[in-house]
C-alpha cells in the first residue's frame, strides 16, 4: 500500500504509471477519486458540524451551572459521593473447599481455573465432590 501512495502522491510517478491509460480510462479514475473526494469532504463537514453542536450544548449547560451557582468542583464531589455507577457485583458462592499441608484453607468457586491445591488432590486420586460445602 505504501508504495501505491507513494505513486499516487509523486507527480512524475503518477505520469509514468498511468501512460499506457486512455483517455476515457484516466476520466473513469478521475470521476472515482472526485467521488471519494467529495464523500470524504462530506464525512469531514458532518464530523465538524456535529463539534459545532457539541460545543454548542455544552456552552448551553455552562451558562445554566452559572445561573444555578454550581461549578465543576461542586460536579466532581456529586462523582465521588455517588462512586461507580455500575450495578454492585454478586459474589459467587463457594462451592469447594481443601486445607493444605500447611492448614491453610483454600475456597474454589467451581468457575474459572482450577486452584493447584485441587488439582494436586484430584491427582492424588480424591474427588472434587469430597471437598464440596
């Protein structure tokens, strides 16, 4: 690809891979590129327009916090006090439980990988249902 826009950037490049074309072959490549041109232009002005009224609400709400007397600070304090907005996570229930060589006890939820502790046991010829809660 880098060397096609290497041809079609560099006029004498441009000249000498299009030198066998026709007449009507270099208008059809011109009519394409004009309609990529003009689609580009299209999506370019879309683009700026829509920061036009991005911008312009956002000077909207500026002016109505002026009105109201609130600030940018008073908004970060609501943020904090409010903390994540998310739904709060269920934790998963245990649904195993080993103790160790060491009496260490070690909780699996029977999701995700396999703890260590378990796979050794299950090596050591005991089962999964032994260590359920």
């Amino acid at each position: 690809m880098n060397d096609f826009l290497n041809v079609l950037t560099h006029g004498r490049r441009l000249q000498g891979a299009v030198k066998d074309l026709t007449i009507a072959e270099l208008e059809d490549v011109q009519q394409k590129l004009n309609a990529i041109l003009q689609k580009k232009k299209a999506k370019e002005e879309k683009l700026q327009q829509e920061e036009k009224e991005r911008l312009a609400s956002a000077e909207k709400i500026h002016s109505q916090m002026k009105a109201m007397g609130v600030n940018f600070e008073d908004l970060q304090k609501l943020n904090a006090v409010k903390g994540t907005t998310g739904k709060p996570k269920k934790k998963r229930p245990v649904k195993y439980q080993i103790k160790d060589n060491q009496g260490e006890l070690h909780s699996w939820t029977g999701i995700g990988r396999m703890p260590k502790v378990f796979k050794e046991a299950l090596e050591k010829g005991k089962k999964l249902e032994n260590f359920s809660i």
